[in-house]
C-alpha cells in the first residue's frame, strides 16, 4: 500500500501522557518511553545460577585437546564412573568438576595431601577437582566418601540440581555412613545390597541421604524443577522429589535384562522421562530398548526396539548412554556386533562394512521414537575391531560427546585411529556431522565410562587405567599402575590454536584435498564455502601454529579468520542527547530542534539482507509497521554452532539485530517508515557475543543467492554493522563475495565504521571495503554537534546520528544505542528510502546519491532524508529517468524498436514506456494490466469523471498543480480532441484532478469536466506524459 506523506512529531521522555501535538503537522506519531545461558547436562538442560555459562568471545568452533590428566595415587584401586562440571564464571569461579566412583584400600589424588581408607572392599568416592583461574592447574578442591564396613559401596551415578547441589546415587551392603565436618555421620541401612541416593553441598559436605529399597540405582536425571528421576536393575522407573519423597515407581517390563540410563526433558515443552535399557529375545540375542514416561504419573508412551540382523550369527546391542537436545531431539549411544542395525524397525543410513563392534549415535524423534538421523563413531577398517559406548553429554548448542573404550583400526573423518584397550571422546554435532575422536594411547587398558561437556571449550573425561605401561591423553602421561586407577582427563583449547581461512593454490581443486589435509594434522574444520563460480573456495578451521606451518608449506593460502563483534552498545534512555534528536538530524542537521521528523512515503518493494544477529519479533512492536515484513531469519552456522540461536536461554543475544532493525525501519524510531521492505535476516551470531569474518563471508553469499532467486530487479540493501576489533584489510573471499553483490545482484552494501578506537576505518575489516569499492558505504557515527563521537573510527564514506539513538529492545520498549551500529542503521533506512524512490539506481549510483544529497556539517557528510513537504525534496530524492530504469531492465534506452514504434520487452501489450510512466510495472514479466489506462467512470448530462493510473515512482503531489511535473521531471497533461487530429491541452481546465487511489505499483488519478448538454459534439480526452 502507498501512502501519503507522514509526519512524525519527537516527544521528550518526560512528555506528560496528554501531551498534545502539534495542530499543524499531519499524521503525528508519538515516540514510546523507555543470563542465562543454560548448561546442557548429560541427563538434562539445568537453569540454576550456579550452572549460568557467560559466552566467551570465542564461542565458535575451536581445536580441543587433552590439557590435563590425574590419576587417582596411593596404595589401592579406583574408578571414576560418573562425573559433572561446570564451565568458569570469569576469573570469578573457576571451572569445576565432580567425579564420582569408587575405591579399594586407599585414595588419594592430585597434590592434596589427604589420603582416604575404605573400611572394607571397595566405598564410594566423589571428588571435586577444581581449575587455578591464573595458573590453569587441576587440583583436588575436596572429597568426601560412602563407607561401607560390611561390604561393597559403590557411587554410579551424580547429577546436579537446578540450585546447584549434588545428588549422588549408587549402592551399599547392610549399612553405610556418610561422614561430615563437625556433624554426626549420616547412617544408613539396608537389607543386603541396597541403593541410595545422597545430597552434598558444591562446597563438599554431605547434607542428607537415603535407602532406596528394591533397586540398583545405575543413572539419575534432574528436570529444571528439580525433580529426580532414577534407573536401574529392579525397576523401569521413579521419579523422587528434591527431598527424595517417592512420587512414583514403574516396574521393570518382562523380558528385560537391566535398565541402564535416565534422561529427562527440560521445560514444559519436554514433559517426557526417556529410559535405555537391555532386553533379551533369545540366547545371546540382546536388543537394546528405549521407552519414553510422561514425568507427571510414569505412563508409558512409547517403545523403540535397537536391533540388528540375526544372521550369520545373533547380533548383541549394549547401551551407550542417552541425552535430550535443546530442541528436544533424543540421542542415543549404542554399540553392536550385528549387521543392518534397525532403531524402530528402520535401517540406520551410516552402515559398516565390517563384521566387528561399532559405536552408534542416533537421533530420535521425541513425539514418537523414529529414527531420525544417524552416525557411526567410528568405521572399522578390519574384522573384529570392538567398540564400546559407555556414556554421552550434550552441550547447549547440540553436539554430542560420547565415552567410548575402543581396539582396532577406526576411521573416523577420513583418519585412521588406532586403539589398544583406549579411551576416546568422539563428538558429533547437532546435525550429526562427525567433528573430532579424541583418544588416549598406549599400551595400558584404558576405559572411559563417563563425559561432561560443560561447553564446547571444556570437556571432563573419567574412567579407570591399569597397566605396566603408562598412557598418554593427548601429550599428557598417565603413569603405569598395577592396580587400576581412577582418571580424570581435562579436553580445552591449546594455547596456541587460531581460526585461519585456507585455499588451495589451484582453484579448480575440489576443497575436499583440503579438508582432508586439515582433517590428517588433526586440525578441525569449521565451515566450508565451495562457490566455483563466484570466484569464492574457502574453508575455514581451526589450527595450532604446527599445523598451520605445515599445511603453509604445502602451498596452502591461510589467513587469520578474525574474530567480528557489533558495533552498538546499549546506550542511556535518561540521558546524553535530546530525545529524537537522530531522526531529526537526518531531516535537518544545522536547524534548531523542533521535535519533528517527516519521512517520504514510498511505494516500490525493497529488500534489506540484515546480516546480524537475530531478531526478536516476539513483543509484537514491528507490527506497528505494516510496510515492513519480516520474511525470513536464517542462521548462519559453522560446524558445532547450535541449530537455533540461544535466544531461549539468553533472549539478549537477539538485541542487537532487533534494536537495528528498529532505527533502520521500526515504528516510532525507525528513518524509512514509509518503505515498504521485505526483511531477510542472516543470523551471524548463532553462539554469542562474537562472529567471524568466515561467518560473514557465508551470510554475504548465501544473500546474493536469496537476492538472485527472489529479488533479482528490486533495489536491495545489506547492512552489515559488525567489525573486527584487530586491524587487517578484509581477505579475498569477502571481497569476492562483496564485488559479486556489487556487480551481479545490484545490492548496495552498508558497512559500520567500527567502534573501540579513533584508527581510520579503513584498517580493519569490513569497513575497509568502503575505501576500495563504490557501493559500500562506510558510515560513521556523529553526536548532536555534528561532530563525530569519541572511540568510534574516522574517515567513513558517510555519517549519520550514533550517540544514545532512540531504538527499541526485544520487549518493544525503548532504549537507545550508541557506535557506528546505530549510525548504520540510520544510514540503511536512508538508502532504502533512495532506493525506494529510485529503484533503478546502481550501488554506485545509490553511494552517490546519498553523498551528493548528504549534509555537511562539523567537518562531516551526514546522510540527508529530505523533508517532502519542502519544495526542494523532490529534487533531492530523484535520481532516476526512463533511460536508467530501462538499462536497470536491461532494455533498450529509447523504448523505440527498428521499425519506429515502441518496444514492448514481455510482449503483454504495453509498451515499456507505458509501463514505465503509468504502471510502475516490472516490463520483462508479462502481467495482466488494466485494458485501457484512461476510463469514464461517471457522467451526466452536465459532467463526467475519468480516472487513469500513473506509476507510483513518479507520482509527487505537486504534480498535479502547475506545472504538472512528475518525479523525474518529465511534465503530465491531458488533452482533448474532438476529431483525433487536433489536441488542445486541458491539464489546467479540468476540476478535481487528485489521488484517488492505488492499484499494485501505480496510483489513480482522478479528474472531471464540465459538459454543456446543450452542444451536440463529440469530445476525445488522452494523457500524455511529456519528457
């Protein structure tokens, strides 16, 4: 719809709620007033403070390694079967882990002095072993233990609550006690072999405990209410609350050899408990099961049987380990012996070749059990190669990190892995692509039964080794032990690694050489870009300094891929600068303020390409524009990066592009209210605070293909308001990706100076690109003096208003911004407004525009939006004729064809001059336009009443008053005939001439005239339209 002219009336935030506005202003519009990140655990997503992860400003793909390894010491044997952690909080609250096992004789571990002694065979351990925020050693922060003096006590299993303590789960015989400081002992008693479940407080002292009769606790999960749900051979089921009350019990099904592990949804959406256990059909014929409960009351809703193919021989399935992803999505580990292994009665796709013992994951639908997606952890390159599958976490972005003990030749990414008796994490990310086998090596039997993944950058495995030789995690020695030792085994990123963009010298190479290579130094791949045609080959990866060096000297390209950030902050709504103080600078920069920004009404469809973050629509405030549609909001992920944004657990990892969307065309705070546009959002930010330039790169591509397909002749802009914080000019790739916007989509390119320095703009990247490439506008942020605002960078292409710039938040109240975001985004409402009016104008053609039409006031070009009620808008905002629009169509310039009439391009019946002056139609697609565009639409004896259509683009007001010139110069008239020889121009003797309406991309116009009924003569009218 195209409408008149608004005017936008600025109010103080301390306007009273009836404030009147001004009388003489039309249409007024009254200006409104003004982390947690979840953990992902094993068993389930927990929302307690103490589990809040701040996002590091790496939170992209990186290269992890074994850092750390501790065994347990002392005169004795120990395992570690579970454990937990949590991420550091800042240099704050160091890292932590929680591992849990068991221990015969004596345990002690790490440098802490304190030695344990178990009153008979084997008691349960818990340890809690902490990183040094400056030196970045593991040490033991404290322990505490489960004596048992009749018999075994064994900890399988610890969770974490939603406050942050700990329950533990595991067995006894007869009677066990839990010693505390200061505190008579917490006693337990049983009848034989009995579970337990414990409380202990993260600062380690024993709190509360229970016997659980009837049952061997195995596995325990915590929903994010805190209710605990257990497993184990006994029972199907239970489901405890916080205080350990039993709320219900599920008896184990016939047929069933054990129930192994729990997992439990999140949220309201997830009311679901998921158990995998072993059944048995037939001698050594062992199926693996997994049922889903409702929470609430234990019913059984559905069933899905693990099996493989009988022949030649039974196959056996075991359980591995299962989890629920953030979307819900079910993982489940197993491993098996079988051939054409079945979950639900459908073939896994990732299918060995090899009679030996593999490891799956599968990912299964949560509404009714199918398999969804599948993938081996590793392939077996010779016959009976076994691997085991023992436990898995899943991360909040979705990846998948399994515990895996493993003998034999594996292929996993194209890499050989060679075990003996080894541990291993293998990890896979949410769409199931294989992204790093990280094991141990040597000759020591080395098992993992247990992985926390408290972020993508920190990974804690734990198990047990025993050996006469030692063995190694990564460059990490584990020293020979007869007697098997507990382990616990610290995944973290090398010092030294960096993110690197790589190409092949040859360019015709297909990437995957490269992958490979990458894949062969151990390096990890993040994101690959394989457009041959646009001169755009590329992946990115990360690297240590060894491998970089050595895939250098192979002749292989590398650049930094360099971390980007966004170039807004959130600002004070209460103060520093007058309120709509930016709207209306971009109406009149030198002016005394008025409270008052007008802003043209447009009618042609444009494109905004938003390469941010993502945008919060949820409030409902963007409704309050009905030009603007939000059609799309794609995130642009790397490998490990999560399917969805974190906006569910950290809504203001959507701010950024939700207060930019808001300046550049928002309701109340928006510079091109009055333009339609169609939103595409690229998400670059989808884990985080920080980007990459590889990000970018894929975002810019992806856009000109969605320009390409969807918007190849409309005028498009992309705002792009993040830069690296470091210098460097922008790599080729960007540029090729760049200079195909440019040159074959016809999009103008919008990019902010950047914030953090004074350094000139064209030193870092992308705002450099404004300097070697007319088409990208580098704007710079400037404050109500007109003078450029302090830490932002110098020498943009253009300015527009960055300090405290009124913008609405993802609840659609207001805040405000400031940095070189907040002037893009002005800028880009500004262009769009341009382009609007001048759909035909070249990215170049647009920069000029916008630079000739710009303000220059304190020693800098402001971006101008003119006033359209002022005489002189019309002339500021045209830049456009027959002859551009016709080479934008790639028609001929004149419009006239060989044999001297007009040319018609799509053959619909209308020249493309009438479809240019009358229509505002798109001339190469044929449409079904109007039979005839003048028509009488009244009449009577004494009058009648025509109505024709004139393209949207040309209409202004004033020209229907004298001199009747339209947008782009050229001069209307009507003219009548009473013999079709002789025309007499009319224009100024017929009455009403006005708007009447609109029809798609034209307006109508309207127009009367008098009869006398007393004169018998034929009277003939037409439009013309005059260059």
């Amino acid at each position: 719809m195209w409408r008149e002219n608004h005017y936008l009336i600025l109010l103080t935030l301390n306007s009273s709620s009836d404030s009147t506005f001004f009388e003489s202003q039309q249409f007024p519009l009254r200006l409104e007033p003004s982390h947690q990140m979840i953990a992902a655990l094993r068993r389930t997503f927990m929302t307690a403070m103490t589990l809040v992860v701040f996002t590091s400003s790496c939170a992209y793909g990186q290269l992890i390694r074994y850092q750390a390894a501790i065994r347990s010491l002392a005169d004795g044997a120990a395992t570690f079967r579970s454990v937990e952690a949590l991420p550091a909080l800042g240099r704050d609250v160091a890292a932590r882990a929680f591992a849990a096992g068991s221990y015969s004789r004596q345990f002690r571990i790490g440098t802490d002095a304190r030695t344990v002694v178990s009153r008979n065979a084997e008691d349960g351990i818990i340890v809690a072993i902490e990183q040094d925020t400056d030196t970045k050693i593991w040490e033991t922060a404290w322990l505490l233990t489960v004596d048992c003096a009749g018999g075994d006590a064994i900890i399988n299993d610890v969770a974490i609550r939603p406050d942050g303590r700990l329950v533990v789960g595991g067995t006894f015989f007869n009677t066990a006690s839990l010693e505390r400081n200061q505190q008579q002992p917490i006693s337990l008693t049983g009848n034989g072999r009995t579970s337990f479940l414990a409380l202990a407080d993260p600062t380690g002292e024993w709190l509360a405990a229970r016997s659980v009769p009837g049952m061997e606790i195995r596995s325990i999960a915590i929903d994010n209410e805190g209710a605990i749900f257990v497993t184990g051979p006994g029972v199907l089921a239970r489901r405890y609350s916080p205080g350990f009350q039993q709320i219900w019990n599920v008896p184990q099904p016939a047929n069933t050899l054990q129930a192994e592990h729990i997992a439990a949804g999140n949220d309201r959406s997830q009311p679901f408990v998921y158990v995998q256990g072993t059944t048995s059909q037939a001698d050594n014929d062992q199926d693996v099961f997994v049922i889903q409960l409702g929470k609430e009351a234990g019913n059984r809703l559905w069933n899905t049987e693990i099996t493989s193919n009988d022949t030649p021989f039974p196959g056996q399935e075991r359980t591995g380990g299962i989890g629920v992803g953030p979307r819900g999505i079910l993982r489940v580990a197993v491993s098996s012996d079988g051939f054409d292994l079945s979950s639900g009665g459908v073939f896994v796709q990732d299918a060995p070749s090899q009679p030996s013992r593999h490891g799956y994951l599968l990912f299964l639908d949560p509404n009714d059990g199918k398999l969804l997606n599948d993938r081996l952890l590793g392939v077996s390159t010779e016959q009976r190669g076994v691997m085991e599958t023992y436990n898995l976490d899943i991360d909040y972005a979705g990846n998948t990190y399994v515990a895996i003990g493993f003998t034999g030749s594996f292929s996993f990414r194209g890499v050989i892995q060679q075990g003996r008796e080894d541990a291993a994490v293998v990890v896979v990310d949410s769409l199931g692509i294989p992204m790093r086998f990280l094991d141990s090596d040597g000759d020591a039997n080395a098992a993992g039964f247990d992985v926390a993944a408290p972020g993508r950058d920190l990974q804690i495995l734990v198990g047990g080794v025993v050996g006469t030789t030692g063995e190694l995690f990564g460059l990490r020695p584990v020293a020979p032990s007869v007697d098997r030792k507990a382990y616990l085994a610290v995944l973290d990123p090398p010092e030294d690694q960096q993110s690197y963009l790589l190409s092949l010298p040859d360019p015709d190479q297909e990437l995957e050489v490269l992958v490979q290579s990458i894949n062969q130094l151990e390096g990890e791949v993040y994101r690959v870009i394989d457009n041959p045609d646009r001169n755009l080959r590329l992946v990115s990866a990360d690297l240590t300094t060894e491998q970089a060096g050595e895939l250098a000297q192979a002749g292989i390209s590398l650049e930094l891929d360099r971390v980007l950030v966004p170039d807004g902050q959130v600002g004070n709504p209460a103060g520093g600068a007058p309120a709509g103080w930016a709207l209306q600078t971009l109406n009149n920069a030198f002016g005394p303020a008025t409270g008052i920004y007008c802003y043209p009404e447009t009618c042609r469809q444009t494109a905004l390409y938003l390469i941010d973050t993502g945008i919060d629509t949820s409030s409902g405030f963007f409704d309050g524009n009905p030009g603007l549609e939000i059609s799309e909001s794609i995130v642009v992920r790397g490998i490990g990066d999560p399917l969805d944004p974190l906006s569910g657990y950290d809504p203001t990892i959507f701010e950024h592009g939700t207060e930019m969307l808001s300046m550049i065309a928002g309701p109340d705070y928006g510079a091109a209210q009055g333009t339609p546009i169609k939103v595409v959002n690229y998400n670059i930010y989808p884990d985080g605070n920080t980007t990459t330039i590889s990000a970018l790169i894929e975002a810019v591509s992806r856009a000109n293909t969605h320009k390409s397909v969807n918007h190849l002749y409309d005028p498009a802009a992309f705002c792009i308001a993040s830069s690296s914080a470091t210098p460097g000019a922008s790599p080729a790739g960007l540029e090729s990706a760049i200079d195909y916007t440019l040159s074959s989509v016809y999009a103008t390119v919008l990019v902010s100076a950047g914030n953090g320095s004074s350094d000139s703009a064209a030193n870092y990247t992308p705002s450099d690109l404004g300097v070697t490439r007319k088409g990208v506008i580098c704007v710079g942020a400037t404050n109500p003096a007109n003078n450029r605002v302090p830490n932002t960078r110098s020498d943009p292409d253009l300015s527009a208003p960055g300090l405290n710039v009124e913008a609405a938040d993802i609840n659609g109240n207001l805040t405000t911004m400031t940095g070189t975001s907040a002037s893009t985004a002005l800028a880009t409402g500004a262009a769009l407004i341009y382009l609007s009016l001048n759909p035909v104008l070249t990215p170049s053609d647009a920069e000029t525009a916008l630079e000739l039409s710009g303000q220059i006031a304190g020693g800098n070009r402001i971006v101008f939006v003119p006033d359209p009620s002022t005489p002189a808008a019309a002339e500021a905002l045209n830049y456009m004729d027959y002859t551009s629009w016709a080479t934008w169509y790639d028609l001929d310039p004149d419009g006239v064809g060989p044999n001297g009439s007009d040319t018609d391009w799509d053959g619909d019946g209308w020249s493309d001059k009438e479809e240019y002056f009358f229509f505002g139609s798109h001339p190469r697609a044929p449409g079904m336009p109007r039979t005839q565009n003048l028509t009488m639409v009244a009449s009577s004896q004494s009058s009648a009443s025509f109505e024709f259509s004139l393209s949207c683009l040309l209409y202004q007001e004033s020209a229907l008053t004298f001199p009747f010139r339209l947008r782009d110069g050229s001069r209307l008239s009507i003219r009548r005939s009473s013999d079709l020889q002789t025309w007499i121009d009319c224009t100024n003797e017929v009455q009403n001439l006005q708007k009447t309406g609109e029809e798609g991309t034209a307006v109508m116009i309207g127009f009367d005239v008098n009869i006398d009924p007393g004169v018998k003569a034929r009277c003939l009218y037409q439009i013309l339209v005059h260059p």
